[in-house]
C-alpha cells in the first residue's frame, strides 16, 4: 500500500517571505482550507516542514 499524505493550507501565506510563499504554490495550494494529495516522499516531507506553520497534515493510505 502506497501512503500519501493530504496537505490542507490554514493560513495565509500574506507576510511570509517569497520562499514560503513559493513552497506553498509549489506544493499546490492557492487558497485558505485547499487541500491537495502528494505521494508521501521525502521531498514533499521537506516541503511541508518548511511550511509547516501554514498547512495541516492528514496521513492518507491508499487501498
């Protein structure tokens, strides 16, 4: 079974430095409470912990 992770923006990117903000539309996020699924991989892991104060991490497994 493949895990994914389910990444969920709770707060604005307004006032981060341009890095987070490009992390954010890097990891596919536009607006407030959008969620997207990624393969649950040491890059995207990298990614979220450099945001981690904007979005919420759900641990999907796929069937």
């Amino acid at each position: 079974m493949k895990k994914q992770v389910k990444i969920t923006q709770t707060k604005s990117a307004i006032g981060s430095n341009w890095r987070k903000k490009r992390t954010v539309e890097a990891l596919g996020l536009s607006k407030l409470h959008h969620s997207v699924i990624h393969n649950d991989t040491p890059t995207i892991r990298g990614m979220i912990k450099a945001v981690r104060e904007l979005v919420k991490v759900e641990e999907v497994e796929l069937k």
